[in-house]
C-alpha cells in the first residue's frame, strides 16, 4: 500500500533535497576520483596507501548511499551528509595544516593548490549539509496576529452547596477489655 503524502512536509521540499543530491553527488564523485586516482599515484608507504585508498573509497561510496537517500527522501540522509561532511571537513583541516604549518606536500600537489582545493572542497560540504538539513526541518509555524476579542458579561456563576455527610451506622464497634481469639 502506497502511503498517501499529499499533506506531508518533506513533499514541498523537492528542490532543497534535489540540490542537496547534486552537491552531494559531486562531493562523492571528487572523493572518489582521489580515491581511485590521486592516492595510488601519490607516493605513500604502503600500509598508509592502502588505508587512505579503503577510507576514501568508502567514504565516496558513503556519498552516494547518501544521494539515493536524499532523492528517496528518508530522514536518515540528512544525518549522513552531515557525518560525512564532518568527516571530511576534518581531513580537510588536518590536510591543510600539513599542507601550510608542515610544509608537506598532501597526495603529491603544490602547497597553495591543495590547501585552496580542501578550502573550497569544505565549503562545498558545508554547503550540501545546509541544504541536506534544511530539506527536513519542520516548517516554521505561521503566526497569525488578530485584534484582541472583547468579551461581554461573564455568565453567573452557581453556588456551590456543601457536600452532604453520609448517614452514620446503626452499630458501633468498640474495643473490649477481653480478647478471645476464637
């Protein structure tokens, strides 16, 4: 059974979803093309090579689970691109750190030209993380602003009569001074 989403908020949100996808899949498809292309060619050590060659490769792959999910329009893309983006934000500010303070050339570019790259490549995942995140917020409520209601005479109020006592029992019980336990 198909579920009826005529009323549903994420319907209106096709767009914002749709750019987020976009970004999302060119931010994958450049975190796959290092994966593939620029890393093997970078002269790394071996067990350094093979795990930023697996990482990045996942994390590409991660990107485009992503994108199916933001065009399916499940909750849980949202939270996807942010971790990714996180992620590589993370790799970003470390790569330019080794980049500008070390001096280290990060998978065999320029010390300028790789630090503007991840620059940019940042702003682009700060960018599909608005958007993934924008696409499933819950709209803001509208505020309607009326004049004030005058009211006219309250009506009376009934008095209230005292709650009457139940009448009390024909037999009293009361302690003996001889206790059998019979």
């Amino acid at each position: 059974m198909i579920p009826d989403r005529t009323w549903d908020p994420i319907r209106f949100q096709r767009g914002t979803r749709a750019f987020a996808a976009l970004i999302t899949f060119i931010n994958g498809a450049i975190v796959l093309g290092i994966a593939l292309l620029v890393a093997p060619a970078a002269d790394l050590p071996h067990p350094l090579a093979a795990w930023v060659i697996g990482l990045t490769l996942a994390i590409g792959i991660g990107h485009f689970v992503a994108v199916v999910g933001l065009i399916r329009a499940k909750r849980w893309a949202a939270s996807l691109v942010a971790y990714l983006a996180a992620a590589g934000i993370g790799a970003s500010v470390f790569a330019v750190l080794l980049v500008t303070r070390a001096e280290l050339d990060v998978l065999g570019a320029g010390g300028a030209t790789t630090a503007a790259f991840l620059v940019w490549m940042t702003a682009w995942w700060l960018l599909a993380t608005r958007f993934a995140l924008k696409a499933f917020s819950s709209p803001a409520p509208r505020v309607v602003v009326t004049a004030p209601t005058v009211l006219a005479t309250p009506p009376p109020v009934k008095p209230v009569r005292a709650a009457t006592q139940p009448a009390a029992p024909a037999y009293v019980i009361r302690p003996t001074r001889n206790v059998t336990f019979a």
